[in-house]
C-alpha cells in the first residue's frame, strides 16, 4: 500500500460544515422531527451569525446527506427517516466522547488483530514511518495528530481488507478529532501525546511479532489510555483479553 494513499489533510473546519453539525445534532436530538419545516434562511443565518450563502451551503451538505429535503416555495423539511439515511459521529460533549471511545475500542482492537495475523514489511515500513514523525513533532512540540491518523490507517491497510481501510477512512475524520484532542491545548502538554506514543510503540511490536493477542490487548490499553487522558472512563467491561493466536 502506497504511502500517499494514507495521508490525511488536516484542516479547519468551514463555517458551512460547523453550521449542518449544529442543524444535524438538532435533528438527531428531536429539536426538529422528521417532517418538521426548518427555520428560514434568514432566522438560520440570524441564529448562527453567518451569510445567508454559508447556510444555504449548509443545507445543501444536509441534503446530499439524506436527512433533509427541499421543496420548491416551501423550504427545507426534515426527511422523514434521516437516521437511517446518514451516519456521522457528533460528539455532543462527555457522553458523545465517551460514545466514540467505546467505538473506536471496538474497532481499532479487532482491526490490530488481524492486522498482526496479515502485515506485511511495507505495512511495518508504513506504520515505522508514521511514529518517526509523530516523534518528529514530540521534539518540536508540535501537533501530530495527521501522523497519528496515519499510523491508525496503516495499521488498517494491513488487514488486506479493503472494507476494514475503506471503513477506517470513513471514519477517519471523526476518530481524528479525539486523537487530535491529546495533542493540541491539552492541559499536559506534550506529556499526553508521549505517553500515546509509547502505547503506539507497544501496538507497533504485537503486530510486528504477529501476535494478536497482543495486538488486540495494547490496541485496548492504547484507546483505554487515550480515553483517560481526555477525562473519559471507558466501562471495565469493555473488550478483554483475545483467545487464541
């Protein structure tokens, strides 16, 4: 697997994008129901503080998504089933956090397993390249989380899946944010990203051992440690030891 294809551009997120986050937490939370008219461009624009331009565009990334629907001299409605129609993690403060921990633990723990059961030297070679610059930006004290992203979607494209690594860029984005947390404005500092860090190196060795056990065990005391660091306590019971090797 080519490096290039597991790079990740970080950027900002546009005001449209943070505009239809806000208007889909509101739909997912009942604020509007299915079927229910949304407010006018005019009231939205007014609400958020932004162009009536950014919230049309808004609307249009919520329609091409499933959960709304325009009608001509009405306006937008919410769609009748949107759940169904749209995946897309919000984290919605402690709770949504803790949410995406939960389901990064269960994904990232099986994807190292098989991972160690199928790498290969170019997958280790991706993922050594991965934490060289994640040190890379310990010594400068700069954010590493792209990196950091890479280094979980190299250990993807080790299982030789496809789905596995077409899932795993699908949800690249939203995991990015709860990695992202531990490198920027965290009240530790770079402490927190160093001790990810050596959690890496540990997963790093398992799969490289071809061990899934292993794998599967430091891919849970990783995301077990990561969760902790951003003030989240994932449940006792979650995951456990693999059976077999």
């Amino acid at each position: 697997m080519p490096l290039e294809t597991l790079s990740r551009i970080h950027r900002p997120p546009r005001l449209s994008e943070e505009v239809s986050a806000e208007l889909e937490a509101r739909i997912q939370r009942g604020d509007y129901a299915p079927g229910a008219q949304l407010p006018t461009e005019k009231v939205l624009a007014e609400t958020f503080g932004v162009s009536r331009a950014v919230v049309r565009e808004a609307i249009a990334r919520l329609k091409a998504d499933g959960l709304i629907e325009t009608r001509q001299g009405s306006g937008a409605f919410v769609a009748a089933n949107p759940k169904s129609l749209n995946f897309r993690l919000a984290p919605g403060g402690e709770e949504g956090l803790l949410h995406i921990f939960e389901l990064r633990t269960l994904i990232e723990a099986t994807v190292a397993e098989l991972a160690a059961r199928r790498r290969n030297d170019d997958d280790l070679a991706a993922m050594r390249d991965a934490l060289r610059r994640m040190d890379e930006a310990l010594t400068s004290e700069i954010d590493g989380s792209e990196a950091d992203d890479d280094f979980h979607l190299a250990i993807a494209a080790a299982t030789h899946n496809q789905y596995v690594l077409r899932l795993a860029e699908f949800l690249g984005r939203q995991f990015s944010e709860s990695r992202r947390v531990a490198w920027v404005d965290h009240p530790r500092g770079m402490e927190s990203p160093r001790e990810a860090q050596r959690e890496h190196y540990v997963l790093l060795d398992a799969i490289a051992a071809g061990n899934p056990v292993a794998a599967r065990n430091a891919a849970h005391v990783h995301l077990r440690g990561a969760a902790e660091r951003v003030g989240i306590a994932l449940p006792a019971d979650l995951g456990g030891n693999a059976a077999g090797k």
